[in-house]
C-alpha cells in the first residue's frame, strides 16, 4: 500500500470511524457524486421505462 493510499485511511478511519453503519450511509448518501449518480440512474429508468411503454402501444 502506498504512503497516498495510507494517508487516504487514516482520514476516513478518523472521519468515520466511530460513526455506525446508519450515520455513514446517511453520509454517503449526501455526497455530490451519489446524489449525481443516483439521478442519474433514476433519469435513465423513466426513459427505459417511457421506451417499454411505447413499444407495447405498437405492439400487434
């Protein structure tokens, strides 16, 4: 393990550490790039969802 990946635990375990399971999947949950990622994905169920839709309407 690298001294970078090293240092990158340290803050985390100093940072999470004693936090339980709830409170840092709270946290997690709050971070810009899940909120991003899980719009995201959110975005792209409605459109497949829209997509199923349609081709049902035309389906003999």
């Amino acid at each position: 393990m690298s001294k970078e990946e090293k240092d990158i635990l340290d803050v985390v375990i100093e940072k999470l550490g004693k936090k339980s399971k709830n409170d840092i999947v709270n946290f997690m949950h709050k971070e810009q790039a899940y909120v991003e990622t899980a719009q995201r994905d959110y975005t792209i169920q409605i459109c497949e969802n829209l997509e199923n839709l349609d081709m049902l309407r035309t389906y003999k």
